[in-house]
C-alpha cells in the first residue's frame, strides 16, 4: 500500500497530475514508440494511437489508481486493475515491458512538469506506478497460468465467414495445431493478431460470440470499422482457408448459468457478450431469469438477431425488449419501440444483475437510469470494446 511518506505528496500533487496526464501519455507514447519501434508490431494499436483513445485510457486509469489509493487506504481498485490485467495478457505483455513504459513515462512526465518534479515527487509518483505494475503482473501471471498452454498467440484457420447484419460477418476458426486450447466463459474475448500490408501486425480484441465452451472452434462477429486497420483487413482480404493467430480466451466479464436474474442491455455489436451468454444458458438449460434489452439503428443492422432470438426462445424465463431507431423498416413479426432505449416503464427484477455492452454515452445513460431505478452500483458491469475510455471520462 502507498507509504505514510509518500501519500502527502500524492494527495498534494494529484491535482497537477491529473491535469497534466492527458498531455502526459502522448509524449510518453512518442518517446517509447521512437526508443523501441518494435512494440508497434504485434503489440500496441496504432489505430488507436492514431485516434487518441489509447492515450486516454492510459491517462484515466493512472489518474484512477493514485485517486483510489488516496481515498480509500489500505485497498486496492480490483475491478480496474482486472479489467486492464485481461486486456495485457490477451496480448502477451511480460514483467520486463513495465520497466520499458516506467523509463519513458517518467521522462515524459519530467519533461512536461520540468521543476514540479522535485525529487520527493518523482519518489512518491514512482512509488504509485510500481504499486499499479506489480499488481498487474501478479493478476498477469495467475491469468497466464490459468490457460491449457504457455503460448501468446497460437495458429486459427478461417472455415466460414457469415454474414451477420448490415457491416458485420462471423468468422468461424478451427484450430490449426495441436495446440491445447482453453474453454472460454461467456463474455470472453480473444485477441485477434493479423499482418498488414506493410508487415506489421496488428491486434484487436473481439468477444467469443458463440460456442464458448468449444474448444475446437472460436466464433467472433466483428463490425466493419473504417477508422480501424484489423476489421478491414478481416472483412475485405482474409479468406476462407487462411491462418491467423488467436489469443487464449481472457476477459473479466462473464456470465454463470445460475445464479440472480441478469439484465444484458446491448446497443449495436455490443450485443456479441449477449448472444454467447445466452447461447450457453440455453445449451445448459438453464432455468434463469433473464431480461434481453437490445437497440439497434435498423432491424436488419443487428449483427447476431437469429442466434439471439432462438437462444430467447430456448429459455423458459428469458424476455426481449428491443428498441429501433428507425422502426419503419421492421418485419410484421417483429415487436420495438421507436427510438432509443429506456428503463422507464420496464419491471426490472429484483437483485437482478446488469450487464452493459454498446457505445459508452449508451452505457452511461443505461447505468445512470438503472441507479434511478434502484439497482445497485455494485449489481452494474460493463464491457468497453477497446481502449477503457469510461476511466478517462
């Protein structure tokens, strides 16, 4: 925990700090980014360098850490630290890469605040970073340790790539080795590890969106992303028949087949954890209650409609509601509401659980209108797709 030494330092600095970090991580990822070129390939996104959300993300979740260690002593943010330790080991970060990120942080950090960093600051600051990274890397390992082989990234051969909706395809993958492959739970993610054009590689993270529990296929559903390098590549060159590398399945969102009443409220491709949660309650027989809340633009944009609704329809105490932006469009056959979704009106079962997926200003107004209706903050998950932006907020 932070040091009696250290923490009036901390609580007396973290308002520069927090001010200054979002222009902090830029030139800290420029500085590493030029000293070891290497960590764009195969690593770190340059789509999301290039847009700015992994800076962000960097920048929300320190701000976030030294807060929490100052707020609340003795204690550390276990759901921030779990969610960040799923994202690093989906892609193979190691122990040694956090002495490479602390070297130039910390040069950046100088450079930027010049004569503020006095010697008890850069203490007390590195003091904070080697707290975050060595409980990272304790999360990392047991992570690691807990897959059915000691490998990053093995070998995937594409067998079907599905239309999923207007702008979104499901690829089918089955192994391409021996390699053991690790049961995922529903809500997982894979990374995904392709090469470019230009040679490099290139990851993005994607939720398992059916037959979680296989392990002789991996199925995700993707969106195209015109401001993305991965999900291009996948939709416009990658054919059937061709090798890609998966990750082992991570991810600190899941669902149990048992359990209290869960809400899964999903706006556009975040309906993916949805559809794999509610594919593997079905196939266990699962007797739980189960609220489906869905938005989409069009009906015929929702990316996974038919795999969800038979899985709907498979569970004796699951309900949909579904909400259009466009309702004009829909099949005779289909129930929505026009517009954007809304708790109001809705029975929301008691003690139920809330799981959110979608855009975050979606995820932000569902979480605040579900504290208006009484489920507690605790009882409330999400999933970001990419970078965690939410901490940055």
């Amino acid at each position: 925990m932070l040091s009696e030494k250290s923490r009036p330092v901390i609580e007396a600095t973290l308002p520069l700090i927090g001010e200054r970090i979002p222009h902090i991580t830029p030139k800290f990822y420029a500085r590493m980014f030029a000293a070891r070129p290497e960590l764009l390939d195969g690593l770190f996104s340059r789509a999301n360098q290039n847009n700015g959300t992994q800076q962000q993300a960097l920048a929300g979740s320190i701000a976030a850490f030294a807060t929490h260690l100052v707020t609340n002593p003795g204690t550390l943010p276990e759901a921030v630290l779990a969610r960040i330790a799923n994202k690093h080991t989906s892609l193979g970060i190691t122990e040694d890469q956090y002495g490479i990120v602390y070297e130039h942080l910390f040069a950046a950090i100088v450079d930027d605040l010049g004569e503020a960093v006095t010697p008890e600051v850069a203490e007390a600051w590195t003091e904070v970073y080697w707290l975050m990274a060595d409980a990272l890397i304790k999360i990392e390992k047991g992570l690691y340790a807990q897959q059915a082989n000691d490998k990053i990234w093995t070998p995937w051969t594409l067998v079907a790539k599905e239309p999923a909706g207007v702008g979104s395809i499901t690829f089918r993958f089955t192994p391409a080795d021996d390699t053991a492959a690790t049961v995922a739970k529903p809500g997982q993610f894979v990374s995904v590890r392709v090469p470019l054009n230009d040679g490099i590689r290139q990851c993005r993270q994607y939720t398992l969106s059916d037959s979680v529990t296989s392990t002789t296929e991996r199925v995700i559903t993707t969106k195209f992303d015109e401001g993305g390098e991965v999900s291009p590549f996948m939709h416009e060159s990658l054919s059937v028949g061709d090798v890609i590398e998966l990750s082992n399945p991570y991810g600190d969102l899941t669902i149990d087949t048992t359990g209290a009443p869960i809400i899964l409220a999903t706006a556009g491709i975040g309906c993916t954890p949805s559809a794999s949660a509610l594919a593997t309650l079905a196939a266990a027989g699962s007797d739980r209650q189960v609220l489906v809340l869905h938005a989409e633009a069009t009906e015929e944009a929702w990316a996974l409609k038919e795999q969800m609704r038979e899985s709907i329809g498979a569970l004796p105490n699951a309900e949909l509601k579904l909400w259009l932006e466009d309702i004009t469009a829909r099949a005779d056959d289909t129930e929505a509401s026009e517009g954007y979704m809304s708790l109001d009106g809705l029975e929301l079962p008691a003690d139920a659980r809330l799981y959110l997926c979608g855009p975050l200003p979606f995820m932000r107004s569902l979480r605040s209108q579900a504290i208006d209706a009484g489920i507690p903050a605790r009882n409330i998950h999400y999933e970001v797709f990419g970078p965690d932006l939410w901490l940055a907020a």
